[in-house]
C-alpha cells in the first residue's frame, strides 16, 4: 500500500507510505471499532514492473484510536422550544441537525421585521445552542417574537414570549 491516510475532522491527510511511489489513493472509509482504526478504499499499488495497479483494501491502523469523539448521533433534524418561554431578558434556543451546512437562525417580529441574527454560518452536523439577550435591542416592547432557522432544506419557526 502506499499511502495510509488519516481524518482530521475535514480532510484525509497522508501519514505514512508504503511500497510503491505514492502515486494515488481514494479512501472511502473509516471506522473505529473497539478503539481501532479500519481504513479502507482504492490505493495505487506498484507491481514488479513498476506500472501502476488499482488496488482494494480494508487495513487495520496499528495503534490505538484514543482521539476519536464519543458523540451523541444526530439523526434528525430539531428545532426545540427556547427556555425559557416567557422569558425577561434573555432566553437559549437549541437545535439539532444531522447534516452540515450553512446555517441561519433569526429572530423577527410579529410584523416580519427581522430583529436579530444570531447564526449565519456554516456549522457541522450536531448539536447546538444559542442565547437570545432581548436587553441587548432597546427597542424591543413586551410581545411576540419569533426565531427562525435554516439549514439546506430544513426551515422552522417557532413562537416565543418576551416580558418586560
């Protein structure tokens, strides 16, 4: 083989070589499993006469995977109810998406008027939580608002209660 590849979060990045010259590779997948590392896809590997064969493998990394993140699987998309609700001054909105993607979540009144934007960038899949500080905007009046999010395709809106 002649390149073994490591994922770094974003990107596979070469970590060591093997026979060969290191002509090409294509991982298409890695696996923890029992604190090991299963890379497997199609790596050039070079014969006796040197001309390059596409090859398969499933290779097992030697050393123990002690950086993976035990993380909880986000299989749905989620928009909770913010807590607290009614809220004076400041209130958490929290979300859940099982893709990444350019990510917005904003808050508007009850004519449409955007408020405030508290997300408008690209977030992993995951979990996650923003706070609302009503007290921050001067001009916000008791009433109802509402925070809106957006992810790929997945848009929902939901009703809070500002008290003042």
């Amino acid at each position: 083989m002649n390149r073994i590849t490591a994922w770094d979060g974003s990107n596979f990045k070469k970590i060591g070589t093997g026979i060969g010259n290191g002509v090409n590779y294509d991982v298409r997948a890695l696996v923890v499993f029992n604190n090991r590392i299963f890379i497997g896809g199609s790596f050039y590997q070079v014969n006796v006469g040197y001309n390059p064969l596409d090859s398969y493998y499933l290779v097992e990394w030697d050393e123990l995977a002690t950086k993976v993140k035990n993380e909880k699987v986000v299989n749905d998309f989620q928009l909770s109810q913010n807590y607290p609700n009614p809220f004076n001054p400041s209130t958490k909105i929290s979300w859940q998406s099982p893709v990444s993607g350019h990510t917005t979540l904003k808050v508007y009144d009850v004519l449409g008027n955007e408020i405030a934007t508290l997300v408008d960038e690209y977030k992993n899949a995951g979990s996650y939580e923003v706070e609302f500080n009503a007290g921050q905007i001067s001009s916000l009046s008791s009433g109802v608002y509402f925070y809106k999010i957006q992810t790929g395709y997945f848009v929902q809106t939901k009703k809070m209660i500002l008290t003042k």
